[in-house]
C-alpha cells in the first residue's frame, strides 16, 4: 500500500475545514453533523474520520484556521505601520466579514463554551490568542504615542469586548455599519 505523504494529508485537512465553514454558514452549529461535513467534502466517512475523530476536534481546526490566518496578519504587521486600537478592531472585524466567518456559529460557540468543556477550552485558547495579539499591537501603539505601554493589556481586554458585541450584534440584527459603531468610541485606557 503507497504511504501517503504529509502534503496531501494537509491537503485533505484543510478540504474538510472548508467543507466544515461551507456547511456552518448555512447550519447552526447545534444542526452540524459529520454526516454533513462528509457530504460536503465529497469524501468518504473513512477519509474523514481518519483525520477528526470528534466534531469538537474539527471546530478546533476550524477556529485555529479562521482565527489564526487573522492573526499571522495581526502578528505580520508588528514591522509596518504602527495602527490605532480602533484602526486594529476595524481591520480584525472587517477582515472577519470579508472572509465571511458565519458570526451566528461564532455566538453558539460561545454559547456552548458555557457548558460544554471541551468547546469551552477551545474558545478560551482562541480568546486568550487574540487578546495577547491584540496587547502586542496597543502597546506598539501606546509606545508610539508616548504613553505607558503598561495599559496594553486592558486596551485589548476593551478590544476584544467591542469585537465580541459587534459580532453578537451583527448575529442577531444583522450586518452592521462597522465605521458607524467604531465611530463613536475611543479604544484607549483612560488616566485614572
């Protein structure tokens, strides 16, 4: 039997990821079954299987994937220009909308995370991933600013909270006018 190389194992990985976000845009996480991810990859339930054992394995894949193609940007930038806590929010969500992230599954899984232990950890490392991102770029800034880069960590625990509730708005009402939202506030710590 031929043995089957690394790069076409990546590849058949990153098919059922693809498949996995296809399907989650149109179905509640709730509503998501491997019987329809095998569907929609076009695969056999033995190739699939062999690759995710568990749906929370895949949801891991898939949050790695999503978040962390926006992070490596997010990280890539440290060596261009120096952007604003809001400039980052609104590059961050924008990018989320323009790569179509289904927002609703985002709210179930955050949903789930409450209650389920295993989608609770994977929430808490994607959160924890961004937030430590979001800390790098708002001390860079707060440094460029001449201001204390101590206060980068709650700049990005504020980030984060906006991220979340233009997500959670956006989920429930719909698409959102991100300028519009961004517009009226200020991402920055405030003097105490």
């Amino acid at each position: 039997m031929p043995r089957v190389s690394d790069a076409y194992r990546q590849a058949r990985r990153d098919e059922i990821v693809a498949a996995t976000l296809r399907v989650l845009r149109r179905r509640a996480l709730n509503d998501l079954t491997m019987a329809d991810i095998i569907e929609e990859a076009g695969l056999s339930a033995g190739s699939v299987y062999s690759h995710f054992a568990r749906k929370d394995e895949l949801i891991e894949l898939v949050a790695t994937e999503v978040i962390g193609a926006r992070l490596d940007l997010l990280t890539a930038s440290d060596d261009g220009p120096v952007r604003s806590p809001s400039e980052v929010v609104r590059w961050w969500l924008a990018g989320l909308e323009a790569d179509e992230v289904p927002f609703a599954t985002l709210v179930q899984l955050w949903g789930e995370a409450a209650s389920d232990p295993a989608i609770g950890a994977i929430v808490r490392r994607r959160m924890t991933d961004i937030e430590a991102a979001f800390a790098s770029a708002a001390g860079r800034w707060l440094d460029a600013q001449g201001r204390d880069p101590g206060a980068a960590a709650s700049t990005a625990l504020a980030m984060l909270t906006f991220c979340q509730g233009y997500i959670v708005r956006s989920a429930v009402l719909g698409r959102q006018d991100l300028d519009a939202s961004l517009g009226g506030i200020e991402l920055v710590p405030v003097a105490r």
